[in-house]
C-alpha cells in the first residue's frame, strides 16, 4: 500500500543505487517518434522518456563522450510513497541543498527517483538516509 505519511516515509526511507552512469538527452520533436524510440529502448539503454514540448527527454546510459556535468547516478527512494504523498521531495531536495548537491527528481508510480552528479553520489547517499532518523 502507498504511504502518504511524511513521517512513516522518512522512517522507512533507504536508497537504492541504480548501476552505471546515466546521462540527460533531449531529442527534437522530429527526429524520432515515440514509437521508434520505445523500439530503440535497449539499444540506446533508454531508461525513461519524457515528452515535452520542445522535443523527448530521454534518460539513458551514459558513455565515453558524455561530458562530465552529465554524468548522473540514479538513485532510488526505495519506500512505496503515495503520488498525494506532501512534501517528501521537498524534504529530500532539501537535504541535498544543504550538502550543495543538485539533484533531478521523477515521481513514477511506486518509488521516487533523484539523479545527482556521480561525483557527488557517497555524499547523497548519506544526506538523504539521515532523513531516516528525522521520521
């Protein structure tokens, strides 16, 4: 069952990190179909894609030529949290504020996942658990 309880979320909260370096694409409107893309999916290690209207955002594996300020570790909030679930990002964006750690959140339908620089990854890890004894 989906929690909505900040509490219970942060008391229960663990991390899981994705394996590999993952970076941000963005994709014109007209250069590929969703279609084409979903066929794509493995090949290009497409993890998840977003439309938008400037084009598709795509979150995929990193490689050799991918610049180091988009190279992204994949964490996973690892707790069933509710899509009504108030101000669990908020509490989690704000933890990495206060370690000046970026991150880019995607709510899906049973867990929460925030991408940070790699560099920074050991470091998020720990200001995002210590969100634990605050549950």
């Amino acid at each position: 069952m989906a929690e909505t309880d900040l509490s219970e979320l942060l008391r229960t909260l663990r991390v899981k990190q994705h394996d590999g370096v993952w970076r941000f694409d963005t994709i014109p409107p007209e250069a590929a179909s969703w279609a084409d893309l979903v066929n794509l999916r493995d090949i290009r290690a497409i993890a998840m894609l977003f439309h938008e209207a400037e084009g598709l955002t795509g979150i995929a594996k990193a490689d050799e030529n991918t610049p180091q300020d988009n190279r992204w570790a994949w964490l996973e909030l690892s707790v069933f949290s509710d899509l009504q679930a108030i101000g669990f990002l908020a509490r989690v964006a704000a933890a990495l504020t206060e370690v000046g750690i970026p991150c880019n959140a995607v709510a899906a339908h049973h867990h929460d996942h925030i991408f940070v620089p790699i560099e920074r990854v050991g470091d998020a890890i720990v200001a995002i658990e210590t969100l634990r004894g605050l549950g």
